[in-house]
C-alpha cells in the first residue's frame, strides 16, 4: 500500500491519482481479513492524508478518505456483509442512563430524545491535531462514533436488583479470591427490578457480598446483562459539536424538565441554563466550562419491557 504515496501526487494531478490510488486499495483489501480491513481504513487515513492534504487541499483529502471508507464498506467479494463496517444487520451496544434520566425516558410526553457524551480516543485526535471538520469526524463512513449511527439501537444500562447468590473465584492477575455475583433470576422465575423504580419488596438493605444463599441484591449499571435492560433505544442522527452549542430545544430534549419540579427550583432558568447543572453533576465540577467535543445523539424509543412482580 505505502508505495502508492511516493513521491507529489500533485504531479500528476487529483482526479488521474484517484484512478491510479483505487484499484490498488481495492486489489489490496480483498486479501484482507474483515478485521484486517478494519484497521487498514484507520491506517490508511493516519499514513496517507498528510501528504494528500499537502498537495491537493484538506477539502480534496477529507473527500477522498471519505470515499476509501465508502469503498472499503461495499466492496467485493459480495458486500462483505461479515465486515465490522458494513454489517447487513443494525449493531446494538449498551449505555448507562441514571435514574432521573430513565423517567425521561419514559415520559409518554415529550420524552428524553438526545444524549451527549464526551468525544475521547482517536476521534478527538482527529478534531484536535489532525485537523478535521466535526461534520467530518461525525460521518458514519470514519465509523469513530462509539455509539452507533443511525439504525442502529441502543440497549439502557441502569442500577437494577437482581436475584442471586455470592461465590468466590481465584484472581490469578491480583493473587487472591475475589468475589463474583451468580445472576440467578430468571432461572429462578423472577424478574429483574430497577432502581428508578424502587426496590423489590423481599430485598434487605444493607446486605455484604458474600451471601452464599440467594436474596436480591442491588447492582451497578455498568453490570446490567443485557437481557436485564427494559428499554431499548434507536439512534436516528449522530453529530459532533461542542457541548456549550447546545440549544434550547436540544436542552429540552435531553431531559431537563425533572429539575424544575425539585424542591426550591428555579422557575426563570432557561432549559440550557438547567442542563449546565445536569452535565456537571455526571461530568464533574468545571466540565461545562471546559466546553468539550461531545457526540450528541438523537434517538427514539422502540421498547420498553413491562416490569413483573
């Protein structure tokens, strides 16, 4: 691949080294295996868009890495359907949602329909140092959003209670026993129950690991199976902004109603002006100020499993 980039592409002109650049990729990533060709598209744009950018422009190498991403996605033998970037099928991945973001969630009126996280990893590398556009870095053809683009659905993590048992397992990294939590509930006929909406009725709080018979226990959502998730989002638009460019009606979309009805509530605040709060209290005193690269996410509810007893 590397000898394509010898010497100026200029000197042969832009729209003859696209036709002279592409058959190689195309040859070269057939050989390849889906993981293989993964890592080559970020390869490929780390190596090769310096000298690009150099002697055609930056808007004339965003659009040709923009069209090796396209390219690599849809390229023979078939459509490579068993590749990461192009799957036939949408991609499910599971976020934490905290408990008054859940209620908005649920809200039959004017629900929560956006999230912002920050950008981290190579994506910031890109708006940082490398140069490029957020539309750019936001387009599904990069594939650098975590989250998914549209189609694809997003499965709610959240503190839940579930019905099982302790055991302890040797930890060859740490040298010791450590405990682990035996998930008991559905082969016990139960169902899970989450912490937004209170605790089952037969849990005792203040309970220590290590119980080896089986009660409820309350468990953090970063340990949320995935068939203990009771809502089930669909991402309908991904974009990169900076997060103090949020608007009022993307403000409202995240959730922030709840805060005007807690006690003592500030009734003139505007809904960005509530959600500055909001952003701290899960980011850290001073993160709003930072103004940092975010991923904001449009999404729909599609699911929502009702709760058993």
């Amino acid at each position: 691949m590397t000898e394509v980039f010898e010497g100026s592409p200029s000197a042969i002109g832009s729209d003859i080294f696209i036709k002279m650049v592409m058959p190689v990729i195309r040859v070269s990533a057939q050989q390849l295996s889906p993981q293989d060709l993964a890592g080559l598209y970020g390869g490929f744009i780390s190596a090769a868009y310096g000298s690009i950018a150099a002697d055609f422009g930056n808007e004339f190498a965003q659009s040709f890495i923009t069209q090796i991403g396209e390219m690599l996605a849809g390229m023979a033998p078939g459509r490579r359907e068993d590749h990461p970037m192009n799957s036939a099928t949408f991609k499910e991945r599971g976020i934490l949602f905290s408990a008054p973001m859940v209620h908005a969630l649920q809200r039959e009126v004017d629900p929560k329909t956006q999230t912002r996280r920050p950008v981290k990893g190579e994506p910031l590398k890109w708006l940082g140092e490398a140069g490029f556009s957020p539309e750019f870095v936001a387009d599904p053809a990069n594939h650098l959003c975590p989250y998914g683009y549209a189609g694809d659905r997003i499965w709610v993590r959240e503190t839940f209670f579930a019905f099982g048992r302790w055991e302890t397992r040797f930890s060859g990294k740490k040298g010791r026993d450590e405990w682990h939590f035996i998930d008991m509930t559905l082969e016990c006929g139960k169902a899970y129950h989450y912490s937004a909406d209170g605790a089952p009725a037969a849990f005792q709080k203040g309970n220590q690991r290590g119980g080896v018979l089986p009660a409820w226990w309350r468990r953090p959502a970063i340990f949320m199976p995935r068939v203990a998730s009771r809502i089930t989002l669909e991402v309908t638009g991904v974009r990169v902004e900076r997060l103090q460019d949020i608007s009022e009606a993307d403000a409202e979309a995240e959730g922030v109603d709840f805060l005007r009805h807690v006690p003592d509530a500030d009734e003139t605040l505007t809904a960005r002006q509530l959600y500055k709060p909001l952003w701290e209290t899960i980011n850290g005193a001073g993160s709003w100020d930072a103004n940092p690269w975010v991923w904001a996410i449009d999404f729909k509810r599609i699911e929502q499993l009702a709760r058993k007893s």
